[in-house]
C-alpha cells in the first residue's frame, strides 16, 4: 500500500504535467472548403507600364511614359483601363513618336488621361455586366461641375466613355472601337486597343443642336412654349397678387434643362432630339403649326387651393415631354416635383432594348407612384433602333444617329413620340 502511495505522489504530477501541456497546443481548426476554387491566372504578372511596354502600340506608350499619370498606378496602387489607340491611328491623327516627345507635358497628360478610365474592367466586366458601363477618365473639365454619385451636386466634371460589348467587339459609346479579344489584363488594370480616336465633347445639348439646323423647329417651338407658358402665368400672377414673380420656378425651362450654365452642375443625361422632318411626318411645317396647335390647350386658371397656377397642358408639351424628359413632366406636381427620386437616365443606343430597360424604373421613391420606363423598344434588319410610347399606335421613330455631348448622347429621331390615344390634331 505504501508503494502504491508512494508511485501516485511521485507519477501523477508528472502525468497532470503532460495533460496540461498537450491541451495547451494551438490547434488551427481549418474549415470545410466552400464554393469554387478561385482561378489563379498565371499569365496576369505583368503591371501596366510592362505591358504598354512589350505591346506593339509604341506611340501610346511613349506618351504614357511622358506623361505624369504613369507614376500613379506605382506610387498610389491605383487600376486602370486604358483605351489604347494603334500605331495607325495615332499617325493618322499626327501624333508619331517625335511629335508626342515636343509637346507640353500638360497636353501629354491632357491625350493620355482622356483614355484612362480610372478603375479596372476586363472583357469579363463587360460580358457580365449585359450593360454599357461608365468608366470615368482622369481627363478633367476644370470649369465645370457635375453631380457625382447622389450626393454631390458640385463634384469636378471628368470626361466618360461608356464602354460595351457584342459579341468579341470593343463598343465606346455604342460604336464599334476594336476587338474585344485583343485585350491585354494587367496586375493593376488593363488594356484595351481600339481602332479610332474617340471624339472630345465639346457642346451642351443646346450648343450641339443650335449648331445642326434640323433641329430648329424643336429648339424654337419649346423656347416660344416656354414663353408663352411664362406669360400666362406671369398675368394670373398679377390679376390675382397684383405682381410678377418671374418664371415658373415648376416648370423646366428649355435654357435650364438643355444647356450649360456657369457654376451649376452639369446634368448627365440623354435625350431624343426630333428632327425638323419628324414635325414634317406629323402635319407640322412650320413652328407657327405648332403654335396654333398648343391654342386647343385648356387655359391657364388659378388654383385658389394650392395659391399657384394650372399647368397650361400645351399640346406640344406633353410630346415633346417624351423627348428630352422621358415624359417626367407628364406627371402629376408633388412637393418633390414631378420627378421624385429619379434614376440614371444615360443610355447609348446598344442599350435601347427591351430587355434591359423595359421595367427600368425611372423614378422610385417609396411615397410616390413607381414611374416605369415609357417606351418599346425593336431592332430593324439593319440594326436601327425603334421606338414608341408604350400602347400608342403612332409609327415608331427610328434613331437615326446620336450625338455625344458634354451632358450625355443626343438620340436623332425621325418621328415625334405621341402617347397612347393622343390626338394630335
């Protein structure tokens, strides 16, 4: 028995030693392994400055390298798409290797962040996304602003480029640019080549059709509707307050909404500007036919209830509501106006289909009735795209061209857009 004692007060610390010491072993516990593997793409090893270097586009390259925009993606671990332009159309456009090392440094930065999107996208992106996608360049307008996500109305304005995919093409602005497949993917961003230069915008949507007389008419009949909305509203104004308070702070006026005003945010937009042959189409010859057609419009009253004068519902307004607004003005006046919480409205003709936009909301907002997209859209054989109010029985307009501005595409059409059972004579 003694041994026994004994054996226990000499074995057993030892044992509480070493069951001690092996529950204090760290043990990672490695969990089951869930979804799929993530691809490791050992041909992706190079940064943009290696591959603009190895690629045959020398021209880029030696301005990429000239400019300042080269060192960001080293010094701040920034990504970027780059639209690279060839050889062949950079020398068609003067620039060559000799040219690009005798200009400012300003301009080089100026020509190369014009065509650095600041974020990177793949053929990938594209393909996934069905969509056209805004790539925002490093190219600034220094004397403009715009709105910048939702919250920012005074952001610095940056030129875009709205980058899509069909099939194994490259599409900018909803024109064919090169090929998708010869995309180069970079650590830090990617290259795309593309076949043409793309065009600087320069204009407002007023400087763009004030410079094409075939849109005289529709830049004519909404400044002189505007007018006269004013007047009626200016008079009522005075018959019952006995003063004028100036334009009608409700209504969306045609040198607000279509042009560029110093120190207001530029709105990002569209719109379908019809051409003077698409009044032509529809009975219309001269803006003076119009006119005389907005006088079928109930009048002007005064709305004791809400202190404030009736819309004058121009005939006139409510077409042409469709083709710069989306037919938002349409809409009943609520305290938020009549457009509460809108949503991006910028598409390029390859998104006009109906399986994208058909149930776009154009407005939303938990309070107010859901405004959906107004319009069908159909292809033709040859690829144009058509147009009409969704139930109107009126011949589709057919885009025909589009404009790219400093606020957005301008969709050329060659018919008015009339709304279901809209009588328009």
């Amino acid at each position: 028995m003694k041994q026994i004692n004994t054996f226990i007060k000499r074995t057993l610390p030892a044992l509480v030693l070493v069951l001690l010491f092996a529950g204090c072993q760290k043990t990672e516990f490695i969990p089951p392994a869930e979804g799929e593997k993530i691809p490791y793409n050992p041909e992706v090893n190079k940064d943009l400055n290696q591959v603009l270097s190895q690629s045959p586009y020398t021209i880029f390259n030696a301005a990429w390298k000239r400019s300042t925009i080269a060192e960001a993606p080293v010094k701040t671990n920034a990504k970027y798409t780059l639209l690279v332009p060839t050889d062949a159309v950079m020398q068609a456009a003067g620039y060559t290797a000799d040219a690009i090392s005798k200009m400012a440094v300003n301009d080089v930065d100026s020509l190369v962040s014009y065509y650095t999107i600041r974020v990177k996208l793949t053929k990938a992106d594209l393909q996934l996304n069905g969509a056209n996608l805004e790539g925002v360049s490093l190219h600034p307008r220094a004397d403009l602003l715009t709105k910048d996500g939702t919250v920012n109305y005074n952001a610095p304005y940056y030129y875009r480029h709205y980058l899509g995919i069909d099939g194994n093409k490259l599409l900018v602005n909803s024109i064919p640019s090169g090929d998708a497949d010869a995309a180069i993917e970079a650590t830090n961003g990617s290259v795309f080549p593309i076949s043409r230069l793309i065009p600087v915008p320069t204009k407002s949507f007023v400087g763009a059709l004030e410079a094409d007389q075939r849109f005289s008419m529709f830049l004519e009949v909404t400044r002189r509707t505007d007018l006269e909305h004013n007047k009626q509203y200016n008079d009522l104004y005075m018959e019952n307050y006995g003063f004028e308070p100036g334009d009608d702070y409700r209504r969306k006026l045609y040198p607000t909404e279509f042009d560029i005003r110093p120190g207001v945010s530029v709105p990002i937009t569209m719109m379908f500007a019809p051409t003077n042959d698409a009044f032509k189409a529809a009975g219309f010859n001269t803006v003076e036919d119009v006119l005389e057609w907005n006088k079928r419009a109930k009048p002007m009253e005064f709305d004791w209830n809400i202190g404030e004068p009736t819309d004058a519902g121009f005939p006139s307004d409510t077409v042409l509501n469709y083709h710069w607004d989306f037919g938002r003005q349409n809409l009943p006046y609520t305290n938020m106006g009549k457009d509460p919480a809108p949503k991006p409205t910028l598409f390029f003709s390859n998104d006009l289909r109906n399986d994208l936009l058909g149930n776009y909301l154009i407005n939303y907002d938990v309070n107010y009735v859901k405004y959906l997209m107004p319009y069908t859209f159909t292809t033709t054989a040859d690829s144009k795209v058509q147009m009409q109010i969704k139930g109107s029985a009126a011949t589709p307009a057919t885009v025909t061209e589009t404009i790219n501005t400093l606020m957005g595409p301008i969709h050329v059409v060659d018919r008015l857009l009339v709304p279901k059972d809209f009588k328009m004579k």
